[in-house]
C-alpha cells in the first residue's frame, strides 16, 4: 500500500509499505478514505523538532471504512465508516473517565498513545487503529463525498480547535481571542461560535485566512502583533482584556500573546505543540489566569461535531484549500511549509 | 498608633505613627482586634524579593471593629465587628463580578489594589480600609475571645489555602495532595475537607506540622521530597497521581513537586508567591493539567468561613501557635523565620 514517509527533514516520499494487520483483539484495520497534512508534521518537515526523523510513516488524521477488526472489538465491524482521533483511547482507565482519552493510560502503557506509535501513519492507504471502541466513532450514514473533508477536519483541527475554544471558557457574552490563523485556529473560531461566545478576535495577517475566520463566526480581525496587537484587543474588550484565549502556534510569541490578550481570572486554552516555551509563574499569578492545554481529547468531542457536521451546521472542510492525490504529498508539505495552502487534503 | 516597619531586610521595629484617616468616601477606618505574620512578610524580610525594602509599614490581615466611614459606605457602620481581605475589592467591577475580587480594577485604578498600598499595613492599632463596602464583611455577632484567632486566620491564610483547595478541584471523591506545611498549606487541609475531599495528602517533614494537618483533616502525611515524594504519592494513588495539587510555596522545587504529584488531565492551585519559578509549556502540555494561581480572592469565601466559624465547625485559628503583644512583633518575625513558630497572632 502507498504511504507517506519523511525520509529527513524537508524530504518526503511515498513510497510502498506492508499492509497493517491486527496485532491485538481490541485493534481495527481502516481503509483510509482521505488523510491530510497537520501544522504539527511540519515541524519535523523544519528540523524544528528534538527528535531526530529517520524514515517516519507520517500522518496522524484519518476517516475511512472499517475492513478488519479484532476478537474484542464490539462498537464497529468491517463496512462501517469512522472517525477517530490522533491520541488512542481505551475509553476505560481514569484518565478516558476523567474526559482526558488524550492521555489514555491503557493506551500509553501499550505503546499506542499516538497514532504512528506502533500503529503506521494514517497518511496511507491502511491503517492499524488500537483500542477501536474507546477510539472510533461511526457515522450515521456513509459519507457523502461533500461531508469527507468536513468529517476529516473533525478528527483533528477541529476537534483541537474546539477543545481550546471549551478550555478557554467559551459561552454566551464571552470575549474569545484566537492566536494562530491555521485550520486549528480556524477551528477554534467553529469551535468558539457554536459554544455562544459574543464576540470572537481572530489575530491574522492573511486576507485568505481572515475570510475565512469571519465565515466561520469571527467578529473581528486584529492584524497587528506583540504589544499593538494587545492594545487593539484590549479596545474591543472594554479595556480589560479576553475573557479566553486559545493559543494554536505553540512558540514563546504566541503565549506572550495570548498571555496579554487575557484579562485577569480569565482563561488560555492552548494546544500549539510547545517549542522552546516557558511561562514565569509570577506573571500566571499576576494575571490569575486559568490555563489548560495539550494533546486535544477529540474523541470526547467527535459525537457532536459529526452530528453537527451531518446537520450541515458547521462546514469544517473549508480550511482545505488544497486537495492532492497520496502520491502528490511532498507538494502538500512544500505548499504548507511556504504558507500557500492552510491545510491539505490527500485522496486514496 | 503603634505600627510595625521593617526598616530594612531583617530589621524589624515597632514605633508610632500617626493615625490612619478616611482619604476616600468608600473608606472605612478600622481599630485591629488582632493582626498577624503572613508568610509572604518573610520574603522581604529574608531580602528575597525583587523591590527594596524601606520603612515599610507591615501587614495586610486583618479583623477589628469600624470606628469611622465614608460617606459613601452603606454595608458597615462604626461598632460593627468586620474581617476582610488583603486585596481591596469594589464588588462591582468585571474582575470582581466575575469571581475574582483579587484583581479588582477600580481598586488597582486607584492605587488600592492591596492593603499596604495607599493604605497602610495592619500590624498595627489602626487601619483605612478602601472600598469598604466590596472589601469588608460583617460578622453575625461580636466575637469571643476564642473565635478571633479564627477569624483572624480566615483573613488570609485560610481564604488562600481554601481558593487553592479550590482551584485544585478538590471535591468528593478526590485525591488531593498539598506542598507546604505552613499556615497556608494547612488552610488548604481545611478547604479541602469541608469540599469534601476523600483523600488528603499533606507533605511535609515537620511532625508538629504534621499532626495539626491530620486534625485538620489530612488523610495521610508524605515526609519525602522530590521524585521520593513524587512516588509516595504515587503509591497512595492507584498510580496515576492526585486529581489536584495545592501548591502553597512559591519556589521552583515546590512547583515540580506539584507537577510531578498531579495526575494527567489532573488540577494545580498555586498560592504560594512565586519567586525565580517558571513552567515549560511543554510540560504542561504533556501533563493536560490545570493551572489556576495568584492572589486569592478571599472575600469571596468570607461569607463560607464565617458562617462555618460561628458554627464551630471549623477552627483555623488552631495555625497560630505563639501569640505576642504587637510590641513583641520583632520577636515574631524571628519565631517564623526560623520555623520555631507556623503563625504568630499579634495582640493589640
């Protein structure tokens, strides 16, 4: 089967792998009916990452048709369509009970934390998925070809964007700042409008982005940055600042961003993979911030963003803005590394 | 008036000064019943804290009787018994509405924000205290002897460590762990209780300490520090770490202590002033946990701790273990700089 492989940093190939197969009863084998390109593979792509990449199956979304399924597997069975999240889930330990499957514990002991762990990458025709009943969710109905980008968003992007905008306390009369103008970003602008929030900010200074920011529900765009980018925050806010702010790049800039949008007992949702980031705990005490972040709980959220997506509520899918066959992948990377494209869609 | 000034770090006096007066219309002046020795007074004391030390005028807990008001005033009047917070509250702002007197932007706007600002400190015979109305709470009766070290305690101490057993999460059902055996950390014992916390862990080396934490309801004591301690806790929790943590140190140690006792997707509530202590974000990250921290907004837990004092249900006075004439006060900074002394109640 195809597969994308990131040889070293910058180079990436597809290349003929073996088909996955099960290795425990509580495993499912899908048939991918799409995969995309995350902001996050690009750090790698960058080198920007500790560490090294050495012939890595890439890919980490994924929606498709169940082929094969194990002994224990009860929830779903060959020719049902799913969708699952990056981070593995028993659905059983404390912390899946707890609302963290992102940190299953069944699943980390297991070595399966993380698809792409001892599962491939899902940037493939096939893939291994553990732990399918705490992991996938079935579809109502087959996919239409219209919902697959949008029930392919919902794997990742969104459910991470909506998982910041939920921990950045988005509601009803809240102000809700979005730092980082990617499809999680722009998620979290889905994310944030359907929780109710009053007014939502997105900072971007990309008209193609802002566009589609304000379909998606935002209010307002700030295009400045650092301290004039908090001043124009702090006019839409009363003075005072964010009730919440999601924080979807993951560098120092972002959260000292983020951290001066805020207004005191307010909230910062994060989920930019952190690089090289660190936060004074007197300015958290000074601000008396709340503050919540890393690897998204999708499968949490999964229920009701296919719901809304088979309602035609939300259009996720948008922020694909390129779709190319598997075999074209290394021009996905390219086009997301230079900023072209937001997020790439790739077909089987 | 008699008024305890730290001249310089570690030179303590106690000397006279002139009366406090109404500078505002929302002001009341207050004659202290008692005042107390924060652990936060140490670190200027120790010339552990960034600005310099000179002349100040100590203290910011306090309880006593009104003798004067502003005319604005409208909830206390002179001869009413009050306790109050260290943080000056309006009541009427967006932080204060929001739950978070602490940081209340009137008071801030106007130089207030905390006792020992435009006011002066409370180790004294008097004290102006702003935004009376927002900040001050009258009790159900006059107090007796018995219940002032009570009330005194609720001031600060308790209110910190219940908003940290708060902002831990604790709760039924819970693990909670707290760093910090001083009057603070036990405070944090005491909320975590009344929450109604199942298991509470007070770590600490110090068996006085030890058995006023187990009265006060702590369900098991962890002598060993760092990754010793880290692994009791462990132990005492299937494994997976405390739902929440109660950080009531302020140093780096004490964080990575919190950090490392928490489970994932687990709560930290951080009090203690932090000094020369950061967080990586990527530590955060991979743990999920919560993070919520700063100056406690005490006065809305006033009316909680009041009313359970009146009922008998709660004795937090029991932290104070030397009481000293307000002219003894040297004494008492020493008493807690060397540990010989938890908290020291000053008489007036």
């Amino acid at each position: 089967m195809r597969s994308v492989i990131m040889e070293e940093p910058g180079k990436v190939v597809v290349e003929d792998r073996p088909m996955p197969t099960l290795l425990e009863s509580t495993d499912a084998v899908i048939k991918l009916a799409a995969s995309c390109i995350c902001g996050s593979d690009l750090w790698p792509y960058r080198g920007a990452q500790p560490e090294p990449v050495d012939h890595q199956q890439m890919g980490h979304e994924y929606i498709g048709e169940v082929i094969e399924v194990g002994d224990d597997v009860k929830t779903v069975k060959p020719g049902d369509f799913v969708v699952g999240s990056f981070c593995i889930s028993c659905g059983e330990c404390a912390t899946c009970r707890d609302g963290y499957p992102s940190r299953c514990l069944k699943a980390i002991a297991a070595g399966d934390g993380f698809i792409g762990m001892r599962s491939n990458g899902t940037q493939a025709e096939y893939a291994r998925i553990p732990f399918a009943d705490g992991t996938l969710i079935k579809t109502p109905a087959y996919p239409t070809a219209e919902q697959i980008p949008h029930l392919m968003a919902a794997s990742d992007v969104l459910g991470t964007g909506w998982y910041a905008a939920d921990a950045a306390k988005a509601g009803p009369g809240k102000a809700i700042v979005v730092v980082g103008d990617g499809a999680v970003g722009l998620g979290a602008v889905i994310g944030a409008k359907q929780l109710g929030a009053e007014k939502i900010i997105m900072m971007s200074r990309n008209p193609k982005r802002q566009e589609l920011a304000k379909q998606f529900g935002a209010t307002h765009v700030v295009e400045e940055r650092g301290e004039e980018g908090i001043a124009k925050v702090l006019e839409l806010t009363d003075g005072v600042g964010a009730h919440g702010v999601v924080e979807a790049v993951g560098t120092q800039q972002a959260f000292d961003q983020a951290l001066g949008c805020v207004r005191h007992g307010g909230y910062i949702g994060f989920v930019g993979v952190p690089h090289d980031s660190s936060i004074g705990t007197d300015v958290l005490f000074d601000k008396q911030v709340h503050l919540e972040g890393g690897p998204a709980p999708v499968r949490k959220y999964l229920p009701t963003l296919i719901d809304l997506i088979y309602k035609g509520e939300i259009e996720p899918g948008k922020v694909f803005d390129l779709v190319l066959p598997i075999d074209e992948a290394p021009k996905g990377y390219e086009a997301m590394d230079q900023r072209t494209a937001t997020k790439v869609l790739l077909t089987m």
